[in-house]
C-alpha cells in the first residue's frame, strides 16, 4: 500500500520524562504521524475521508494532557488511539525531544515506531 496521508512537524509543549526537572519545566516536543490506508475509497467525500483534524487532536491530547516517563510510551499510545479511531494498514508515528538530560550536545531524540 502506497497511499499515507502525512501530519508533518506538530509541535506541542508537554511534561514528561523521567526526572523531575522535566515534568516541572517541561519542553517542546515535535511528533509526526503517517496513516496508510488507501486514499481512493473517499473519492471526493470529506465525510468519507480520513479525519486529519481527529488525527491531530488525538497527538494534541496525549502530549498536552497525559503524563508520560517515556516517549516510547507516549508514541505508543498515540499509534493505539490512532488505530482505534481509523481503519489502517498501519500507523507510523515519529516524536522528537530536543531537551535531553544526557550530559552532552546532541540535536533530539526521536523514537519511531509503525503499527499495524
């Protein structure tokens, strides 16, 4: 399956990780979502269409609104509640850190996972 609608560079501001100077500052997080289904079944119907704005909603919540320790568990449970709202091949999601406690320079952490 070829066709993938794409949610690009979503950014949000969350509290989450591991220390506790992480869930008290808290940080910008950045997610990508890619949804694969096919595309054509819609025709010209937006009531037929993938919901792009449920799609966001659905990252804006988990980011913004659940607490998580890891982004693994964040991009986990934003792919299970995306696969629970639309019928996919699979769902690919993509979150970026930029603020990692690790003790050196680095641009982000970004953890991906696909989902069938």
């Amino acid at each position: 399956m070829a066709d993938k609608m794409v949610l690009k560079n979503m950014v949000f501001y969350g509290y989450h990780g591991a220390f506790d100077a992480e869930r008290e500052l808290g940080q910008k997080y950045e997610v990508d979502v890619e949804l694969h289904t096919n595309l054509s079944l819609p025709g010209d119907d937006p009531d037929l269409a993938l919901s792009y704005v449920d799609a966001f909603t659905v990252v804006k919540e988990m980011v913004e609104e659940r607490d998580f320790n890891l982004i693994e568990a964040m991009a986990e449970a934003i792919a299970q509640e995306i696969l629970t709202m639309f019928e996919l091949d699979q769902v690919l999601v993509r979150v970026r850190k930029y603020q990692v406690p690790i003790g050196g320079v680095m641009d982000y952490l970004e953890v991906e996972l696909a989902r069938p």
